[in-house]
C-alpha cells in the first residue's frame, strides 16, 4: 500500500512539473474553462490538455494542419475546427504505443505518435510551453499504469475464484 502512494506522489509532482494539475483539470487556461462549459460532466473532469497542434498531412505533399486537440485521460481527439464540431480523429490510448522522436528546432518542437499497428503520425508544436508531447506521455503512462494494475486485480479475482472452487470440491470429496 506503502508503494502506491509513492507512485502517486511521484505522479503529482511530474504533472506539477509539467504545469499541469494531478486531477486533470486545466482550469488556469481560459481556452479550456471558456470551452468546458460545452462539454458535458463527465468530459470536463478527464481533460488534461486542450489546445493547437499541427498534424503533418498524409497526402503526397505532407503540409502541416494546424488542429485543435483535446487530450483526456482515454484519448487524444484531435477536431478540425477551433468549435470542435468535427472530430476528424480520435486516438485511443490504448492504440498509441509510445510518442517518439522528441526534437527541438527554431521555434517548433517536433515529436512523432506511433500506434500499436506501427503507423506514425508527426505533430509539431510552438514553443516548450506549449509542448505536448510530454503531457501525451504521461497521460500514456497513467493509461498503462491504470490498465496494468486493472489487468492484475483481474488475474487475482479469478485465481481466488478457481482456489475457492478447488476447495469446495474437495470439501465435497468423500
């Protein structure tokens, strides 16, 4: 129990680090308190970013696309519009493998999304204070901190039932 809140004390202070808040809600910037009052209950308390990006295109030329981009503690939706009406993408968590890539030049930091089926998707950001990639990150670390530790209670609950099963039939055995 000890080690877990360890963890969650190292957690705060990485988000803290970031300027973000543990409890995933970005209320100093006012874009986000401006749009949260459109987004439902459930949406608001799971935001941790929200923002622009700029998405490198997939068509021949690649341009860069600039997009607005709401990270929560699930996804990474990424809207074609500043209104967020039109969701051109949504990427699951569970569907990112790693954020990749991390480089620095002029005034741009570049970073690369790569999914669990090895497509990559490059992304672009002004400025280090504005910079994703680190909060992508560690939503990613959260997501598989949260699924591992899901995975592992699971594995425990149907091991007690099989040992509670074994016991009964050998209580049962004359």
């Amino acid at each position: 129990m000890k080690k877990h809140s360890v963890g969650r004390r190292l957690q705060r202070r990485l988000y803290a680090a970031l300027g973000h808040s543990y409890s995933c809600l970005l209320v100093r910037d006012p874009s986000v308190a401006k749009s949260a009052t459109a987004m439902t209950g459930y949406e608001i308390s799971h935001v941790l970013k929200e923002g622009e990006l700029e998405k490198r295109s997939d068509s021949l030329l690649q341009f860069w696309k600039r997009k607005t981009c709401v990270l929560t503690t699930d996804s990474l939706n990424i809207y074609t519009d500043s209104q967020k009406k039109n969701k051109s993408k949504e990427l699951k968590l569970q569907a990112i493998k790693k954020v990749d890539c991390v480089e620095r030049t002029g005034k741009f930091v570049y970073f690369t999304i790569v999914t669990t089926d090895n497509k990559e998707i490059d992304f672009r950001c002004p400025g280090e204070e504005n910079c994703w990639n680190a909060v992508i990150t560690m939503a990613l670390i959260d997501f598989q901190n949260r699924k591992a530790i899901q995975d592992f209670k699971t594995r425990q609950e149907s091991e007690n039932t099989s040992l509670g099963q074994q016991e009964r039939c050998k209580a049962r055995a004359p």
